[in-house]
C-alpha cells in the first residue's frame, strides 16, 4: 500500500516509492530504494523533498517500530544500468507504441518532407558551424525575449517562428549537433539558453515520436522557448540564488508556471501547445507534480514531452547552485525514477539522444579518453567515438575515430565522464576542433 508522509516521520526499514519536490530538493538519484542507513534517513528529513511517499507491503510503515535492514535486501531493487535503458529503449516501440497512451493536443497528421531542408541531412562536422551559428542567435533573441517579459510587456510569439525553423532546420539536417552545443551554455547563461535546449530536444523528440506534421513542430518549438517565461516574474535574489533555496522560496519558484501562463494569455499568436506546457511541465504521471497535480493520462503527450526535456536539459546543465551531471547520469536517474514520467515518451526520448549523447566525453577500456561523435541506433551501447586522449600517458593525442559497434576489437566504454575532472578546462573550445 502506498501512503504519503512527512519528511519527519521517515524512518529506517521504510521502503521509499516517491521522492516528492524538485529534482534539486533532496540529494538522492532516484526513488525506489530501502532506507536501511542511519546517513540516507537524516538526509531525507533535513531536504527540502515536498513528502516522501513510501510503499508499506515493502517496508515498515509509520506506527511501526524502526528494524534494521539487511543490507541484502536492497539487492531487490533493480539497478539501472546503460544496458537496461538501451533494451527498453530498443524494445518499446514494439512494446507500448506512445500514441497509444498519450492524449495529444492536436490530431496528428503525416509529417511532410517540407521538415526537412533542401541540403538534406549531412555529417556532424559539416553542421556544427551552422549549429553553432543557430545558438549563439538564440542566445540574443532568447535575452531580449525574457528582458520584454522582465518588464511585463507582452510576448510576440511570432517572431520566434523564425528562430524555431532554424532550429528545426538544423535538426533535420543532423539530430545531434545544435543540442550538443546548447548543453555546453556556461551557469551565467543558464536562464536564456535552457529554453533553447528544450525546444530543440522537444523537435527532436516530436521526430521520434511521431505523428508531428510541420506545424506541429513548430508548435512544440515555440512551447520549448516559451515553458520557463513565468521565471521572469520571479525575484532576482530567488531566481539566481547559489545556495538551496528555502522552503518559503522554493513556494515561490513553483508558482513560475501559473505565472508563465498568465503573462502568454495577455500576449499574440502564442499556440496552445505553449499554453499547455508553459502550466503543465512540472506535471508528473503519478500526480505528485504541480501545479494541478495532473495524473496519468489527465497529462498531454506536448506536457509530458516538456517534463522531460526540461528535466534532461537542467540535469546536464551547470546552474548557479549545481553542476552538470553527465548525460550518461541524467538518463539513468531519470529512467529509475517511477512515476515521475511518462515511461514510453522518455524511451522515445533515450531513443532521440543516445545513451551516450553526442558530445559526451567517455572512458574507454583501452584506457583512453574519446567523445562520441555518432549514436549507433542498432546498439546505443556502443556510438562512434572520436579518441583524442591517452590516460596511459596522460597527454593528448591525434584524433582518432572509432565505430564501437564495428570497428573496434575488443574495446568498449567504461563510463561517461567529467571533462573537468580531466583537466579539459574550456571544453566548448576543444569540443568544437574536435567536432570539426
């Protein structure tokens, strides 16, 4: 049986189903764990998480005594591992096709071949220059956007159409180059790029879902650069706060939804999908989000697709109060936390990105470092990587790629790492020769 408590009355032996709040409110990866550590119960009372909701036929209820736990026990509960994302991720659409239990906004229509650009798709190299070209417009447009809404004048929703299907565009041409770049934005930049980032992952994602004609794109683009426009109604000194946030703080934060919301409905030409997902992209499926507390299907395939896009972006970013976690990461605590998304959306979405995202620095068993250049969709285990480091040496070393599911003997990635960890300071500059 599932119940929701209060933070004050966890205890050891409690088996722990929900971590309610912000992804940022409580240190822990994911949900669905047994509290056995004297440490994991403390840090779960003194977070900032909204309520924990625990499951008692699991583990100890509230009037219950606290036991101790053997350690073994926690063997129970699965572990998520690149190999597990990349079977679901291969195997869902055989398995549970997301049409079949989404609810769209939109009755979706053949997607047309006028999505795709007359240059057609090309390498990663040969659009890396026009990606980069793509976001640092972005950037400009997206800092006069939020400035206007700063001041409480309306938004012009049309003038991003522009900037959408060059997003679009850049997609279409290669999925991976313009979201590699946008994921590498600088903390300062946070506020105005995040937005970017999502409307493109939200592009990208409609192109593996399916379903989406060319408007609907554009739509769902739109939604992405519009979904965080109520954080311009926030105070300053909350908005880019370095430290947690307090309770009181965290209170007002939640409310950049409805505000989003309110500032769009005084403005023009902004496409329902922008409404939806500018309110609803803090929803989650098992209805412990906010703020209507939607569950299940009450929740649109756009909302849903925003939840996990925004949730992507802001795990691999650098923000005033946090550092990025590797992508690697982000898709793993995100694909172990039940309830918190829609499962078929976020393995289309794994699908989109990789398991290891172009531009993911990675560890390889021949002891170098490489990025990875290419996702291979036949195994998402094993992308093409560019090896451009020998830990053995510790120095750099000539480029050299490698096709991990077919050109290389014996060796394979270890993990996905840090670049700073490496020494690699100023990675966006190196990244780019790399690319290129």
């Amino acid at each position: 049986m599932l119940k929701r408590i209060r933070r004050d009355q966890i205890r050891s032996g409690m088996f722990i189903h929900a971590i309610e709040g912000s992804w940022f409110s409580h240190p822990f990866m994911k949900a669905g764990f047994l509290l056995t550590e004297a440490d994991d119960v403390a840090a779960l009372r003194t977070s900032r998480a909204d309520a924990v909701v625990i499951d008692t036929e699991r583990g100890v209820d509230v009037d219950q005594p606290p036991k101790a736990v053997p350690v073994a026990a926690e063997a129970a509960v699965e572990e998520v591992t690149a190999e597990a994302i990349a079977r679901q991720a291969a195997t869902a659409a055989e398995d549970a096709p997301p049409e079949a239990t989404v609810v769209p906004l939109h009755t979706p229509g053949p997607a047309p071949s006028a999505t795709e650009p007359a240059d057609g798709p090309c390498s990663l190299a040969e659009e890396f220059g026009r990606a980069s070209r793509i976001a640092e417009n972005a950037k400009l447009v997206m800092t006069e956007l939020y400035d206007q809404a700063r001041l409480g004048r309306i938004v012009e929703a049309e003038m991003l159409v522009p900037l959408v299907d060059e997003i679009a565009a850049s997609i279409a041409r290669n999925q991976s180059a313009l979201t590699s770049i946008l994921r590498l934005k600088s903390k300062d930049e946070y506020t105005y790029v995040h937005s970017v980032a999502v409307a493109a992952l939200m592009i990208n994602l409609g192109r593996e879902v399916g379903g989406f004609d060319r408007d609907s794109l554009r739509d769902a683009g739109v939604a992405g650069l519009l979904h965080d426009i109520g954080k311009m109604a926030m105070p300053a000194e909350v908005l880019g706060k370095p430290g947690d946030l307090t309770s009181a703080e965290y209170s007002i934060m939640k409310t950049h939804t409805e505000r989003g919301h309110h500032l769009l409905s005084q403005s023009r030409d902004v496409p329902e999908m922008a409404f939806d997902v500018c309110l609803h992209h803090h929803e989650r499926i098992n209805g412990t989000g906010y703020p209507k507390r939607l569950k299940g299907s009450q929740i649109t395939l756009v909302a849903r697709m925003g939840a996990v896009c925004d949730v992507y972006d802001a795990l691999t970013s650098n923000r005033p109060y946090k550092e990025a976690w590797v992508p690697n990461m982000a898709l793993k605590t995100m694909f172990g936390s039940r309830g918190h998304f829609d499962p078929d959306i976020l393995t289309a979405f794994i699908r989109s990105v990789g398991i290891y995202p172009v531009g993911t620095v990675v560890r390889l068993r021949s002891e170098h470092l490489a990025v990875v250049t290419d996702v291979n969709p036949a195994d998402l285990t094993r992308p093409v990587v560019r090896i451009f480091f020998s830990i053995a040496k510790q120095t750099s070393i000539a480029p050299q790629d490698v096709n991990l599911l077919t050109d290389a003997v014996g060796d394979a990635i270890v993990s996905s790492e840090n670049p700073e960890d490496w020494g690699l300071q100023g990675w966006e500059g190196r990244w780019g020769v790399l690319a290129a």
